[in-house]
C-alpha cells in the first residue's frame, strides 16, 4: 500500500510540474464507468479547456451511489489526444445487506442498509480515439468513506465515453 500511494503522490507531482495545453476537443461526453466498487453511466462537461466536472451514477450489489468530480486535465507525454487528469469530489449513496470486500481487505457484513458518505480522488489518463467520438479513460479512485468507516481504499476504473462537441 505505501508503494501505490508514493506512485500516486510522484505522478501527481509530474502532472503539476507539467504545462497546462489544450486538453480536450470536446464540451461534453456521455458513457460507462467500470470501477471496482459500482459500474454505471457517466457524464462529463468542460468548463473550460483544462477544467471539468465529471458525475458518475455508480450501481453496486444491492445499493446505488453518485460521485461527483472537479477534474483539471493536461496533455500527456506531448501525445495529442492523451491527457492525464486528476482531481478531487465526494461521493453519497447507500447500499443493503451483505458481504462486503473492500480493497486489500476481507469481507466485512452488513445486516443493514448503510450510508455511503465520503470525499474522493481521480487521477488518470484518456484518450479520445483519433477521427473518433469515443473517449476511453483510466483511473485511479483514491476515496474516504466516512459513513460506514472511517477507512481509505483505491479503486481502479475504465471508462469509455461517447464525445460531443
């Protein structure tokens, strides 16, 4: 765990250092998020060139939970069309009864339905497929869960999104 979080803090540092360009040719897209938690659709709107705000309606075993995303997006490895991003946003939700795994951890259960409450991270890379509307991303979810926790986990994801001008 001490590995992952020092990569996540050094790529972090590599997306500050870089210069801000023209990241994305789209305002808007629409499309599916596969995460390691929930899987669901998604929806992302530029604010301006670097700036955008991602929402993602995520569907789990027995519960539902709504993310939102601030996310500041840059050219990556001077390749046109890749972008790292990152950024930072929150999360609500509830989710029934069960067993439960969390990320390097053993199933816990619940015999309630809980609240899902916490604040959570982004940082990854998409690429809009050259002479294509279709955007593919993935990501690294750091979240704290405060409602059922307190406790930190990372969740990977991938997304694929249809591009609107």
């Amino acid at each position: 765990m001490k590995k992952l979080t020092y990569l996540l803090l050094f790529s972090a540092s590599l997306l500050l250092l870089s210069t801000r360009s023209q990241a994305q040719d789209y305002k808007f897209a629409a499309g599916l998020k596969f995460g390691a938690y929930e899987i669901g659709p998604s929806g992302k709107f530029f604010l301006d060139k670097t700036t955008a705000i991602e929402g993602i309606l995520g569907i789990r075993d027995h519960g539902l939970v709504i993310t939102g995303l601030y996310e500041i997006h840059t050219q990556a490895f001077n390749v046109d069309k890749l972008n790292f991003f990152y950024g930072f946003g929150g999360h609500a939700g509830s989710m029934g009864s069960g067993y439960y795994k969390r990320f390097g951890s053993d199933a816990q259960y619940y015999k309630d339905r809980h609240l899902l409450l916490g604040a959570d991270g982004v940082l990854g890379l998409e690429w809009v497929i050259p002479n294509s509307p279709i955007a593919v991303s993935l990501d690294l979810n750091p979240r704290l869960e405060v409602a059922t926790g307190p406790f930190f986990d990372i969740a990977p994801g991938v997304g694929v999104k249809y591009t609107f001008q």
